[in-house]
C-alpha cells in the first residue's frame, strides 16, 4: 500500500462501476502536478465535497505541499481532528452529543462507535494507523479565526501597507493591488460601487497610491484623516474639492471612523500579519496546513477577509520562482458568491487573475460549490480538473455539463453519455473529469484520515490552538557582527576640546566626518573612531561559492597600550562616498589618544582590519547533501529548508517523467504485441474470451498508470494478464493442447511483468532519494584567505554625538 507515497501522487479513492453499484480494487492515484492546472468541485449538500477537500488535503500534506483553506462552513478544523491509534478517548471530546442522543447512546459508546468506523473505514480503504502518523508529522493544522477570537488571530492593519517593490514597479500587479484593497475596503463598509464612477472609490484608490508610491504605509486612523485631508490637490484634472466636497468627505471619514470604534473591530487588528509564507511554513520551514474559519462573519466581512487574503496571495504568488511542479494548494470549501456568472463581487478579479496566473508559479487552486447554478464557467474553462458529485437538479446538471464541455474545448466530449452518468451518481461517488488523462474516471473517495466531526465549536477551535503557534519573526542572518547606528550620547567624562580648534593631523591619515543630520551645530560633539572599509571575496570551488560582500567597521579608540581592537568595531551600512569630507561648522571635538594622530598607526590597523577579517567574518551557509546544494549569502535555514523541499519535488517529477519517456515506447511496443497475441488466443479459445476477467490490480499497478499516463499501460490491461493467461491455461489443460499462440502470450506477459518491477524499483529508489524533510543540514563556514581581502580604506572617523 505505501507504492504510491512521496511520489507526488495524490489517493483519491477507488474506481467506481455505476452499472453494478460496486466499488473495484483500482485505485485513482491524482498526479499533484496536475493539480497546477486548477481544480473544481461540485456537487449537492451531503455529496462528499468536504470530505473529497479534506482528502486533498490530507494528501497534499503527506506530500508536504502546503495549503491554504479559506472555510466559510466551519467543517475543516476537522483536519485537526488526527489520532493516531485511533482509541476512544482520542474521539470523546470531540463527538457530537446530540448525534449520540439520537442514537440512543451515551457520549462515551458513541466515542467507542466512532473510534471503531474510522478503524474499520480506513481499514477498508487500505489505511492504517501509520499513515495517520504520517500525516501528522508531516504538516501542523492551524485554524485562523480572522475577526474573532476562538482560533488564531490575523491582523489585517498590515494590509494597507505598501506592497512590496516588485509589485509597484509592475504597473498591473500595482493597479490589481490598489483596486482590490479599495473594493475589499469599500465592501466592508457596505458600498457596492462601480470603479469607474463611484468618487468613494476614487478618492481612496487615488490616496492609497500616492502614499504607497512613496513606499510608504497607511492604516486606518490614517486612511480617515488622510480623506479629510487628502495628501494631493487634483483628482484627474479636476481639483479635489469640486470632485468631492469636504463636506461629503467628512461622512465617508465617519463610516471609517464607526467601524474603527465599532467593539468587534478590535479583533481584526489583533493577531499575525498576512504573510502568506507564514501562513505556508512553520518557523523551521515545515509546511503547514492553515484553515481559515470565517463561519462566524457576516457577509460583507466574509468579502472583505476573503479578498484581502486573496490579494496577499496574488502578491505571494508573483514573488516565486516559475515552476512546473506543485508548490501550494489554495483551497475553498464553498464558492458560493465569490466568483458569480454576472455580478462583480471585489473577490471576483483576484480569483481570476489567480485562475490564469497562478499555474506558472504552481499555486494550485481548489474551488468547491454547491451551487452550480452560481458560478462563472467561463473563467473556470481554464481549470484543468472537475470532480463532479451527485447534484440536485437537472437545471444543475445541465449547467455542469455546459461548464464541462467548455473545459473540455476542442477535445472530445459525450454530453448525453456524460448526462446519463452525472445522473446516476451517489455520495461519495464523483466523475472526475481531468485534462491530462485521456479518459474521465468514476470513483468513490477514500475515507478520510482526520475524523469527520462536524463543525467545530468555538471552544473546541480554541482548544486546539495553541498560543505557541504563533512565533516573532527570525532576524535575518547577519554574518556575526551587529548593526549600527543610532547617533550616541555624548559622555559628557571625556575631555573636550574648545569649539574652535580643529584637531590638526598629519595630511596622510584620512579623515571622514559621518552625517550628523538633525543634530543642532550647538549640541554636536564629534568622538573620533577608526573606520574600515574591505571588499572580500569568499570562495570555494569545490562547493561552487564564490561570493562578494563589502564591509564597513567602525571601531571605537581607547587611551591606553591597545587604542584599537576591530573585535569591537559595529558594522555600519554606509557607502564611503556617502560621507562628509568637512565637519559641520560650530562643532566641538573629543579628545583622541596620541596613537590616532601617527600615520603609521593607521598601517599597523589595516594590517590588523585583514586579520580580523580572515579570522572573524566568515560566510556561514548551509549544504544539503540530499540535493548537493548550498544557501544563498543572507538566507536563513528555514528559507533554504522552503526552497529545498520544492526543489526535491522538481527534482522528483523530472526523474518520473525520465523514467515516463525511457518506458514509453517499450510498454507501446509491449501492448501492442500483448493485444495482437491475445485476440489470437481468444480467437483460438471462445472460452476465454467469454470469461469475465477480473483481478485484484495490486497498488502497483495503478501507480504506474497514474505516473505514466493511462493511454501506455492501462492498469486494466496489465491486471488482466494474470487471470487471462489463468483461465486460459485451464481451457487448454482440460484436454487440449497448449497452443503456439498460448506460449507467446505467456511470453510477452512475463515481459511486462518483469518490465513492471523494473520500474517498480526505480519508482521506489525516486521516492527514498528526494527526502528532505528530515534531513540536517550541514553548515558550512568559508573563510576569505588573505589574498582575498581588498582594504581600501582605513582612517578617523568623526562620529557626531549630542550632549
Ligand atoms: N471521504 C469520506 N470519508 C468518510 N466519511 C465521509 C467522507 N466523505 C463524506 N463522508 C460522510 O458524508 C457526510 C457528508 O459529506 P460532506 O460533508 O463531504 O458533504 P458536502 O458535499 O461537503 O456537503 P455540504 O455541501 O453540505 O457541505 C460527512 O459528514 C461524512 O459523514
Ligand atoms: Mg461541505
């Protein structure tokens, strides 16, 4: 059974055969690359859509793909609901009393009951306790309660913050940003306006621009005194006041202001930032699974959260590198209102850009609805997959059928084959329609890993989040020296000289005076130091590095036998040409010892600087042995874990598709002999061909028809064999003689098979190889030698200090 992990395939469930209303041994194995292409589902109340999401998600996660779950219904906390051994007490807090009573039941035997389904449920399904260890540790579940307080919190103030610069230099990822945020804003706030000619809209769209332009951010106090009194004079040509008089300004300001000092506003500040890598990736860089439970917002909120955190992932997504490969799910367990046929909800246009854009990147969307009737088919053509469950009416099916034959464009369709089908599906039954596989397939969900409690309460939301989830953000790597530099204090013990007496120095020791900007002539007090400045090249070709970073020390003077030590020194962010080369006038200086004024001192100190260097300031990076590879200057261990981990799954769907072409041919040839040999056996022996041939298809089977596309080696075929050669050796044997054409059809059979462990064994040497969720990092430190290190500068540096 465990064939098919850590190869980026997905167990949905077994095929389904409708005419006899029986499950078959095949499973359906969904390649997660598929899933960049988009999914939908749809089906009515009670069809299995939830539990078919939870599955996904399950799979997704075991795969270490992580998701983003946006649940209007409150069900997909569920997925917190994990238990290993799968024992009563594990379920008692969680089963529903009412459903208990209605069975008759106490809480504790219906505990007992449940424990005892999902034993036996997954059992049926070729499930274990293992695999539900699996899944927990490989993603932690977080449930998010944006505008509440049950679960974690999500502060939307650091929405309104500038987006970053990729995104304003890109003028349509700019405008989408701005014209989002407005909508979503404008919505709470219970407009429903039109862009074009709405002056609310305008007006805020027009300040929001103007401030981020200046990279600058805006939160709402600002927002409201910034419509009072806009930061710019002309709206378009027309000046602000005719566009929009103060006077109606001040009530736009007002409503802001009521939903400020409304009491459940609070709620919406408090919490972590939208960072959708946070939201992806726990503090060491382990995927996890966050579900966003809105059940208990109105309407207009649900909007306004909704877009808002699609708009950060429109933002995240144009961020990534392209990539063929699954990078994340975003998934929504109910569509309904958010992406309508004819309305123009502020959700539409993200959901739509996200549709188009996002493959590239390798965001997966996953789209469920029970509300055929309400969705725009005409974006979701471009969605590569459709799971369709059983539905209410036939209004519904027809408008299914229409959205599939969209999505099928150009290819082959059979509408009243594929009517007659959506007509006769159950729960838990869904057609899945996916464009890259050359056949729809009917199949039945397996059951679901986490336990199907319903919608969670809010206490028990609260009792499964735990406060420590939420963690500060790492400072970044700062290659071991600290940063500076605020102006000091003057200490006022040291000796000063009079304002007039500019220390005079040799002409070879260079002097460089560091800006004093805000501080008054009157109070500035100059204290020498010695500054640095080295160009270092860090190199190593056996681990292909070859990096260069510039330095610059400061570091203080001390009377005595050592006036300088670099160990002491701050690094400062200042480029040399940034200096000053006078001093401010009026100024007064602090004394320094007699080794600052001996040019020969500054030799002895850059001597000294390329010492420190090569001793102190190595690179330190990461390597993976797993992937070869090595960390960028400046990227922390979990950034580098993050780009791994998709990395190795690239590296893996590369090296199945090599393994796919490699076979290809050979299975084609394979087939095709195996057909020709077998019509002439049937066509020798009526007996065999009139049997029924069934088989169990070992998981096995079904994995290369996943990996390798259907068309090849269709599991069927290759798990007819078996009985095939069976039930025809027992014609033969029952008198006659074992024909010619027998032997070559056993002959070619054993080729498969044989063919097949050979790939078997590859598949399994793909799924051990690219594991590098456990694996520890070696870290690597390079030092420069001395060659390598350029001073070009060292000299006295006046650092300004106020008294
Ligand atoms: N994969 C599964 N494993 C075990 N039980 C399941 C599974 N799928 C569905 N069920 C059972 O069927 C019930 C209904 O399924 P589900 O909640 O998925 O329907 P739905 O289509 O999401 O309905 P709605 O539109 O009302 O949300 C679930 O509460 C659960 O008891
Ligand atoms: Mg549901």
């Amino acid at each position: 059974m465990q064939d098919f992990e850590k190869l980026g395939v997905f167990y949905l469930g077994k095929k389904y055969d409708l005419e006899e209303k029986r499950l078959k041994d095949e499973l359906v194995l969904y390649k997660s690359k598929d899933l960049t292409t988009h999914a939908v589902i749809i089906g009515m109340t009670g069809s299995g859509k939830t539990g078919l999401g939870i599955g996904i998600i399950e799979e997704a996660a075991i795969d270490n793909i992580p998701v983003i779950a946006i649940d209007p219904k409150g069900d997909l906390g569920n997925l917190a609901l994990t238990f290993p051994q799968l024992r009563k007490e594990d379920f008692l807090p969680w089963v529903n009393i009412h459903e208990a009573a209605n069975k008759g039941m106490s809480k504790e035997e219906y505990a007992d009951a449940q424990a005892e389904l999902w034993r036996k449920g997954l059992s049926e399904w070729g499930q274990d306790e293992k695999r539900i260890e699996m899944l927990r540790n490989a993603a932690s579940v977080r449930i998010y309660t944006p505008g509440g307080s049950a679960g974690l919190g999500v502060s939307l103030l650091r929405s309104f913050n500038a987006p970053p610069r990729e995104v304003i230099n890109d003028k349509d990822a700019y405008r989408d940003r701005i014209d989002i945020t407005t909508n979503s804003l404008l919505t709470l706030l219970g407009f429903n306006v039109d862009p074009f000619t709405s002056r609310e809209y305008i007006l805020i769209s027009n300040i929001f621009e103007h401030i981020w332009s200046k990279g600058q951010n805006i939160d709402l106090p600002g927002l409201i005194s910034a419509i009072q009194k806009p930061p710019f004079d002309k709206i378009g040509v027309m000046d602000v006041e005719s566009f929009y008089p103060s006077k109606d300004r001040f009530s736009l300001a007002m409503m802001l202001n009521s939903l400020l000092a409304s009491p459940g506003f609070k709620a919406w500040l408090e919490g972590e930032p939208m960072d959708i890598n946070r939201f992806l990736y726990d503090e060491n860089g382990k995927p996890s699974v966050s579900i966003f439970s809105i059940a208990h917002l109105s309407d207009s909120e649900r909007m306004f959260f909704v877009t808002m955190l699609l708009n950060e992932v429109l933002s995240w997504v144009r961020g990534q590198p392209g990539t063929g490969s699954l990078r994340a799910i975003l998934y929504m367990d109910e569509l309904f209102g958010y992406l309508p046929p004819i309305a123009n909800p502020p959700s539409k246009a993200p959901l739509l850009t996200l549709l188009k854009q996002a493959r590239a990147f390798g965001l997966g969307l996953v789209l469920s609805t029970q509300n055929p009737g309400d969705l725009d088919y005409k974006a979701l053509s471009n969605a590569g997959t459709w799971f369709i469950g059983r539905l209410q009416a036939e209004r519904d099916k027809e408008k299914v059928l229409a959205g599939l034959e969209g999505a099928a464009a150009g290819g082959k369709f059979d509408r009243e084959r594929t009517g007659r089908i959506l007509a006769g599906l159950g729960n838990r039954v869904f057609y899945l329609h996916n464009v890259h596989e050359d056949e729809p397939v009917i199949f039945s969900t397996r059951w679901v890993l986490s336990y199907l409690a319903g919608p969670l309460t809010r206490d028990q939301i609260t009792a499964l989040t735990s406060k420590e989830t939420v963690y500060e953000k790492p400072q970044p790597v700062q290659d071991n020296i600290p940063q500076m530099h605020k102006p000091g204090v003057f200490d006022e013990t040291r000796p000063v000289h009079s304002k007039s007496a500019v220390p005079v120095l040799p002409l070879q020791i260079k002097q460089v005076y560091l800006p004093a900007s805000g501080i008054e002539p009157g109070n500035l007090v100059y204290v020498p130091s010695v500054i640095g400045a080295a160009d270092v090249l860090y190199s190593n070709s056996k681990l292909g590095v070859a990096v260069s970073k510039s330095y610059t020390l400061l570091a203080p003077l001390h009377e005595g036998p050592v006036p300088l030590n670099w160990s002491e020194a701050e690094q400062i962010d200042i480029d040399l040409r940034d200096l000053d080369s006078a001093p401010l006038e009026g100024a007064c200086y602090a004394d320094f010892p007699d080794a600052a004024s001996k040019a020969g001192s500054y030799e002895d100190w850059k001597r000294l600087l390329t010492q420190y260097i090569r001793t102190n300031l190595c690179l330190k990076l990461f390597y993976s042995p797993t992937l070869k590879l090595i960390s960028e200057p400046g990227e922390d261990e979990r950034a580098f874990r993050i780009r791994l981990q998709h990395l190795a799954h690239e590296r893996r769907d590369e090296a199945v598709e090599a393994i796919r072409k490699k076979y290809e041919s050979k299975l084609d040839t394979l087939e095709e002999r195996h057909r020709r040999a077998k019509q002439e056996v049937d066509r020798q022996n009526a007996l065999a061909a009139q049997r029924k041939v069934e088989a169990a298809v070992s998981a096995g089977t079904a994995l290369l028809g996943a990996l390798l596309g259907r068309k090849m080696i269709s599991a069927t075929s290759v798990s007819r064999i078996g009985t095939a050669v069976r039930s025809t050796s027992k014609a033969f044997t029952s008198g006659q003689q074992i024909s010619g054409a027998v032997e070559t059809l056993q002959s070619i059979e054993a080729q498969i098979r044989e063919l097949q462990m050979e790939l078997e064994q590859q598949l399994e040497k793909i799924s051990a190889g690219y594991n590098v969720m456990e694996e520890k990092l070696e870290n690597v430190e390079i030092r420069p030698i001395s060659s390598n290190i350029t001073v070009h500068f060292v000299g006295l540096a006046w650092v300004p200090n106020t008294r």
